[in-house]
C-alpha cells in the first residue's frame, strides 16, 4: 500500500529552460551580484531559488553560474540517452512522484573527469504530482550540501521541456522495499539501528546547517541503502529553508505525506524542524513494528501506526506485542526499550517537548552496541563418531521379538492353567499332594 500524498503543483511551472520568476520581484537580488564559490562546507552563502535572478539568461545558463564550484554536472538530453541506453526498459528501476527512474552508468568517456560508476536517472513526469519547481529545488539543494548520509547528486538535464537528474546508484533501493517487500529476508535489529542513526545524522547535518534546512518529507521511502546498508536521504523537492532570525516558524502550504506529517503542520500550515522530527519519528516506529505507517489492509483500530502503537511505547511489558514478528525474537530487549522510548518523545504532540535531531543521535548511537539480543535460530549439530566407527557406520539394534516367541509364551500360560484345573478336578480330589 503506497501512502497517500498531500501535495500542491506550482502554477509557474516554465514549459522551457528559460527562467521564469518564482518569488515576487522585490525578492530577486540583481542580477550584477557577484556568486559566491559553492562549497561542501555550511559556511557559504548557499543560494535558494530568489537567487536565480536573471531573467535574460536561461535557466541552465543560470544554474551553471550559480552552481559553478559545486562538482555539478550539465548533461545534454543526447548525454542521457547514453547514460541510460535510450531509456531502455530493462534499466527501469521503478516510477514515484517525480517521473520514471531508470539505472545508467558514466566514466571519463563520457565527459573529463567523470569516475566510472552506475547512476540512478530520474525523468520528471510533467504530468506528474511534482512539478519544476520540485526539480529546481532540488539541484540547489543536492548540488550545494554534501554528507555521507545525503544522496549524491552527480549532475542534471534542463534543455527545451525535459528535466532530469543524476544521482549516485543505491542498489539496496529503499528503505521502504527492505522493510515492507513480501518474501524478502528480515533487516536484523543491527542493521534497523544503523539505518535509524544514519538517517538520524542526515536530519540533523539539515537542521544545524548555518542555513538551516527543513526536509519536509522525511519517510521511508525517500531512505535510501547502499550495499552495506547506509542510508541516504533523497528527493528534496518539498525541502525549504527554515526559519531564521527572530522567526519560530515557516509558514507553508501543506505538503508532505499522510501518516508522516507532524499533527500542528496539518493543522496550522507552521512548518519548523520539529516536524521533521515528528516524521523521523514514525519512520523509528515503522522499524520497530514492521508495520506501515498507514496501512488500510489491517482492521481500522490498527491503520494508522501512531496511534495504535502509542499506548505500548512506554510499558516494557507490552511493547513486545508490537516488535516485529519478523525479527523472530532475535532483537536487544534493553535497546528496543530505549528505541521506544525515543520514538514516544518524537511522536509528543507537543513540538516543544520533541528532541532535536542531535539528541536523537546520541540517544540512539549506542543502541547499535547492544549485545542482549536473544540467541539465533537452535541448529543441531550431530556429536562425533566414535575412533572405532568408520564413516557410515550404523549401530546395530536389537531385533523385536518374533510372533513365534510371543506365541510360545501364550501357549506356556495356557498349559499353566490347565494344569492347575486337571488337579482340581474331581478325578484328582482324593490324591494328596506333597
């Protein structure tokens, strides 16, 4: 089941590469400001879409000035028919909001510099629920943060109508696949605990960035794993730039995912980093329980996870009635404790009493250490031969007794008692016996 979306589509969605102003004009700096150098540092005036001044220039002639420094690529269509052999359909990896995904592969042959690898290349849907702007917001974002637990961004395509991105390839997919996919092997507690941690020290690098970042739409499906397990946090299409200065809040239409967007964000459109918290929340939860956040295959006390499994996060006794059944046991009670623990505290309906996502890290990083876990699966191992027993050796048993012996000892108690009637008889009654 695939959670419902709340989401809006921009009205200034340009048909070409040519820029088209998305914020009030009082808002756009002019365009002889100098650019500063993108680093991978927080330190940097990092640019936001008002930054994108010049109407003159096209898009891509914009982005390329402004993104200059940032390792970028600027990738022509006929580049990502290369990439992605025509957009073959035994490349396709799978469609979301954003457009089709297909798997690709660059190297130097491609263009100067480019290290060989495989490539993940999403194609925006234009009649899709994200729209350019979703696209825009992303090659700023992606193209000016770096961290180990963010998705890289290699480089884009904007030339006439088309808009499409290049990411590094994550060949566990997502977390959601790993976690909810039929007939797949069970993610074990250690692995559960390190995808929370990195995905956990992602949200925070957002937050206490010196141009803080708000997510948006933080879930499981957006995690996602490489080979051993790390998780990386993807599409930033809903990301915004938090509040700064005086400012508690940002104020936005709602927009994110239903069952992971925080109840006062619904409720108010006031968008902080407390909600980001909210949402990593329910995605702990869906690691403890194995359970979707929304699910309405399950009988409606149960469908929505937070609710239902509230009322079991701070009692010892019960919280097993929701682990995993998956886990089959083989999980640190002590650090399930403390998981659900931290996961109430982020789920307070009160966004004051949330911890911020630095905690949420300490809280969790000695989690992954827990050794309490139960003991894996009984295998039996046979005991070794004897020095005297030669391999295929059988010890002999002893034979059941035949139906000959077992009528030899009916007819023995048969002979008995007629003897014992013969000399009670009157015939006998006179013979004396010694």
């Amino acid at each position: 089941m695939t959670a419902a979306k709340m989401k809006w589509t921009c009205g200034l969605v340009p048909t070409s590469c040519y820029k088209v102003a998305d914020e009030p004009a009082d808002l756009l700096h002019p365009s002889s400001k100098p650019k500063k150098p993108v680093s991978t540092q927080t330190s940097f005036h990092r640019l936001s879409l008002s930054d994108l001044s010049n109407p003159n220039s096209t898009l891509s002639e914009d982005l390329s000035i402004s993104l200059k420094g940032s390792n970028l690529h600027a990738f022509t269509l006929a580049e990502m028919r290369v990439i992605t052999q025509n957009f073959s359909s035994s490349n396709f990896l799978g469609e979301g909001g954003f457009g089709p995904v297909h798997k690709g592969f660059v190297d130097d042959k491609l263009r100067h510099g480019l290290k060989a690898q495989s490539v993940a290349v999403k194609l925006l849907d234009l009649d899709g629920s994200q729209g350019h702007r979703e696209w825009l917001t992303e090659v700023l974002f992606l193209g000016q943060l770096r961290h180990p637990h963010l998705v890289k961004l290699i480089g884009y395509c904007c030339e006439d109508e088309h808009r499409l991105l290049v990411y590094e390839y994550m060949p566990r997919g997502s977390l959601e696949n790993q976690l909810f996919r039929r007939f797949s092997v069970s993610l074990s507690w250690s692995t559960r605990m390190k995808i929370a941690v990195g995905a956990a020290k992602g949200l925070a690098f957002l937050h206490e960035a010196e141009k803080p970042v708000i997510y948006r739409d933080f879930k499981a499906s957006n995690i996602l794993l490489d080979s051993d397990f790390t998780p990386k946090l993807s599409d930033f299409g809903l990301a915004i730039d938090g509040p700064e200065g005086d400012e508690t809040h940002v104020s936005t239409r709602v927009m994110g995912t239903e069952g992971y967007a925080a109840p006062e964000y619904i409720m108010t459109g006031h968008l902080t980093a407390m909600s980001d918290v909210y949402s990593f929340g329910v995605v702990l939860l869906e690691l403890l329980t194995g359970r979707r956040s929304v699910d309405t295959t399950r009988t409606k006390r149960e469908q929505n996870l937070v609710e239902y499994a509230r009322p079991f996060l701070n009692d010892a006794r019960k919280l097993t009635r929701i682990i995993d059944p998956r886990l089959e046991g083989q999980f640190s009670e002590k650090g399930a404790q403390k998981a659900a623990a931290l996961a109430y505290q982020c789920l307070s309906h009160r966004p004051k009493t949330r911890p911020n996502m630095s905690t949420v890290v300490k809280t969790l990083e000695p989690l992954t250490a827990f050794d309490d876990a139960s003991i894996g699966t009984f295998v039996y191992t046979a005991p070794p031969q004897q020095q005297h027993e030669k391999p295929g050796y059988r010890p002999r048993t002893p034979p059941p007794r035949s139906p000959v012996n077992r009528q030899s000892d009916s007819d023995r108690n048969r002979r008995r008692e007629v003897h014992k009637n013969v000399m009670n008889s009157p015939l006998h009654s006179g013979v004396r016996r010694r």
